[in-house]
C-alpha cells in the first residue's frame, strides 16, 4: 500500500554553515566594529547577543538571509525572549524546531479526513503518516497539506509504493 510521511526536518549542517557565515560576516561589518554581536550554537538551540536591541535585531536579520540562502525555511526559527544581560547589552535565545508538534499533527490528521480523499493519516510520533490504495490519492493530499498549512515547513518524505 503506497505511503508518505509528513515530516518538518532541517538540515543540522547547513543551520551551523549559516551561524558560522553570519559570525564572519558581522565580525567585517563596519557597524559592529568594537562590539560583541555574535551568534552561538548548542545543536539546535542558537544563542544571538549583541550590544542592544536594534542590532540584536540587525544580526538576526543576518541568519535569517544565511539560512535562506542555505535553503533552510526560516519558518523553523522559533525566537524566545529578549534578555538583558549586563549594562546595555542583551541576548536572545532562537530555537530551530524539528518535528511536527502533536496539536498540528491532529489538525493534519483532521484536514485529511475532513477532505474525503480515500486515505488514511495516522501520527507515528513527530511525523504524520499517509497511506492509501493510489498514488493519485496520495499526490491530492500532499497538495492539500501544502495549501492549507503555511506556519510550519513541511516536507514529505519517505514516499513508498
């Protein structure tokens, strides 16, 4: 029985090239001389400081154009609150989530049910599974996963006949 999987992944490597780009290109930036803007990585947490909040906000800026041009969908960037460390200068901690949460894996399960395409979705933990008897049936859903989510990136993956 053909299935795929609807998985949201991101590309470890490529999420550690961008923060290392982005840490090279504000170290020869001409507005960050003498300042301590940088970006640092635990895994998939991402730490960025700077020396106040506009430039906290211009380094982000950075990552976000380094990941998007490493084909990372920016969507996964997940920013926490900003944080003021020691006199003026402030962190902000940016998760790059992986997996598709519970509650939007059941909102999928829903939509694809609700669509009357014979097939069946189930949550096999942070991925949801679609199965049915043709592979035209399969190819409706995917095209309706990508119209009706856009708040989360998407890829679907594992496609088996």
């Amino acid at each position: 029985m053909p299935s795929f999987d609807i998985v949201s992944e991101v590309d470890r490597q490529e999420v550690k090239n961008a923060v290392e780009q982005t840490n090279k290109e504000i170290s020869q930036r001409y507005d960050f001389k003498g300042s301590d803007a940088r970006v640092e990585q635990a895994e998939l947490a991402l730490t960025v400081f700077a020396d106040d909040e506009f430039k906290l906000g211009q380094v982000l800026d950075v990552l976000r154009q380094r990941l998007a041009k490493r084909n990372v969908d920016v969507r996964a960037l997940e920013p926490g609150a900003i944080e003021k460390i020691s006199g003026d200068k402030v962190k902000r901690p940016v998760t790059v989530k992986v997996g598709v949460p519970t509650e939007k894996a059941k909102q999928i399960q829903k939509l694809i049910k609700d669509s009357k395409l014979k097939v069946a979705a189930s949550i096999q933990g942070d991925a949801v599974r679609v199965s049915g008897a043709k592979k035209d049936d399969l190819q409706s859903a995917i095209q309706l996963v990508r119209k009706s989510v856009t708040d989360l990136p998407l890829q679907f993956a594992n496609f088996r006949d």
